[in-house]
C-alpha cells in the first residue's frame, strides 16, 4: 500500500509545483475521506431523487406510486439522463477512491458508511430491476392462491395488485428459486405489495451488511487487511444500488455462502456444507462452490473432512425437504379452475 501511495504523491507534485508544501503533503491523505463522502453523498442524492428518475425505476413502476416511493416519496429532483451518468460516475470514482485511501480510514468510519449507504438506498424507492415483484407474485400464488409458482408464472394471477408491476416478458414465466425462498415468500406474501418491497429491500439490506460481517472475520483469519475488504465489498455501488436498491434476493445467498466459507476456515466442515446447501435453496447458482468445500475439507482432514462435509449437506437437504414436499404436494392438489377465477384466461 505504501506503493501507491507515493506513486500517488509522485503523480501529484508536478501539478502541484509552487503550491503550498502542506497542501501537497496533505492532499493524499484525504483520499479516502473523500471517498467516503462521495460515495455517501452521492447514495442519497439517488435516494432522494429516485423517485423523479425514470431511469432510476424499475419500467414496470414508471412513474413510482405513492406506495413504492420510500421514504423520500417525490421530493427529489429529476436528475434525467446525464445527470444520473454524472452522479453514478462521481459514485464510481469516490469507491476506487475509498479503496485507494483505504489505509488513512478507521474501521468505526468504514462501518459507519457502509451501514449509512445502505440505510439511504433501503429507504428509496425500487432501483432498476423489476424481479422484486416476481418475489412478491411468488409468493402470492402459493400463500393467497394456493398455486404452485413452480408451475405457474404471475400471469396466473392477472387481477392480483401485484401483476401490475411485473415485467412483461417474465409475466407468463414460474419461479426458479430454490424451496428456501419460496417458503420465506410465502411468510412475506400477505403484506400489501409496498410493504413486501420494503421487506425485500430489508432482507437485502441486512445481508448485505452480514456480507461485511463475514469478509471482515474471513480476512482477519487470512491475514489481510479486513478493512479493506469491508469497503471492497460493503461500498460496492453495485452490490448497494442494485442489489440492495433492487432488493435482489442473490444478497441473500451470497450472506449464506459467505457464512459458508467462514466456517469453513474455520474448519467446520459441516457447518459448511449445511449453509451452502441452504444457499443453494435460495438460488441454485450457489451450488458451484460444494465442490471447492469438497476439496479443501479433503486436502486438509481426509475422508474424515469429507464425511463431516456429506453430514452438513444431508442435514441441511433433510430440513429444506419438506418445503419441497409442500410444494409438489401443491402441485398435484391446484386447480387450474380456482386459478382461472383470478387470471384473464391464462393458466
């Protein structure tokens, strides 16, 4: 790190030849301070503006009802095109900023700005994506219709509040989230469709900062700086605004997965193996990483670290089967006729 830092003190002095040498000597030691300012001021300004900024919506909720609009509602300005590119661009450059000055910022002050960033983009509007209210449809078919989303997609409930809001070329298509997510839809289902984004949104938010959590343990037992990877993954705009704006339930699993190799550094295999497997029952792409945790338990503790693996794995099947059950129990009990009553002629 103190590389850079005098590349960036070398790069600094010819433009600065003259200036005053307090300036020049201080200049670089605010970099990270104003990385965090930047990235915390320009989240609110897309919080607060969202809900004016087409570009910022999802294109199912363009214009924003008065329900989706968080906490800011309309007060915003419109910051239009260009102004959103500018605004996204600043964010950028105060992120590989933060990164940069990372060695200048406290831990408390990294904290403080990912759980302040993550606040603001939790209280604005739905950002970008519309998958939120597939979550939301999900849920309704199996919890209030008792349908099986597996089978049906949110055209099944056309007169629905919800069907509003989906995207149209995901309207006639089922969901393809794992039992786990599914089963926590369906607790979520009841809430009016504003208050299930929100809840959404929340989820998201608080896996996001559970992320943090678990890089932070994770790099201490590497031995590398947790810090900096706190403000490489928790100011992330990208993981912020679309993931946490979108409340994107990949935050979840990747909080899961995270957990998983936490433990796994720890040398708790089946642990391990257990909070994969549950982050696959979110979304299947979580999936990928057994095989690693297959591999590293082996090289490390043998047959013995494989079994421990094959035991958290089948725990965590065993609980996650009955969400199945219920699902294909659904399956086989819907009529397609208690459906039709909630559809405009579709399945």
């Amino acid at each position: 790190m103190r590389g850079s830092t005098d590349r960036a003190e070398g790069c600094l002095a010819a433009p600065l030849q003259g200036a005053d040498p307090a300036l020049v000597r201080g200049y670089p030691h605010d970099v990270g301070w104003c990385g965090l300012a930047g990235l915390l001021s320009t989240g609110l300004v897309i919080a607060i503006s969202a809900g004016r900024t087409s570009w910022l919506l999802p294109t199912s909720a363009r214009p924003v009802p008065g329900s989706l609009a968080g906490v800011f509602g309309h007060s915003g300005i419109d910051l239009e095109l260009g102004g959103l590119i500018a605004v996204l661009v600043l964010m950028f450059v105060s992120y590989v900023a933060a990164i940069q000055g990372v060695e200048q910022l406290s831990p408390r002050a990294v904290l403080i700005a990912v759980a302040g960033l993550n606040a603001v983009v939790l209280l604005a509007p739905p950002l970008l994506s519309t998958d939120v209210f597939s979550y939301v449809a999900y849920g309704r078919i199996g919890a209030l219709y008792g349908a099986n989303p597996y089978l049906h997609g949110p055209n099944a409930i056309a007169l629905d509040p919800a069907y509003a809001f989906i995207a149209a070329r995901w309207v006639a298509t089922p969901t393809v989230y794992g039992p786990l997510f599914t089963a926590m839809s369906y607790v979520l289902a009841p809430l009016n469709v504003g208050l299930n984004v929100l809840a959404y949104k929340a989820i998201a938010a608080a896996s996001s900062l559970a992320m943090v959590v678990m890089i932070w343990k994770a790099s201490r037992v590497r031995g590398v700086n947790p810090v900096r990877a706190a403000v490489l993954v928790g100011l992330n705009p990208v993981i912020v605004v679309y993931g946490v704006g979108g409340g994107h339930n990949d935050l979840l699993m990747l909080a899961l997965l995270l957990t998983g190799v936490y433990v796994l550094l720890r040398n708790n295999g089946q642990a391990s193996g257990a909070l994969i497997v549950a982050a696959t029952a979110v979304k299947l792409t979580a999936g990928i990483l057994l095989p690693f945790v297959f591999a590293h338990n082996a090289r490390g503790r043998g047959s013995r670290g494989l079994r421990a693996v094959l035991v958290g794995v089948g725990a965590a099947a065993a609980l996650g089967a009955p969400s199945a059950s219920c699902s294909s129990a659904a399956a086989r009990f819907t009529s397609r006729a208690r459906l039709s009553r909630f559809s405009t002629g579709a399945a």
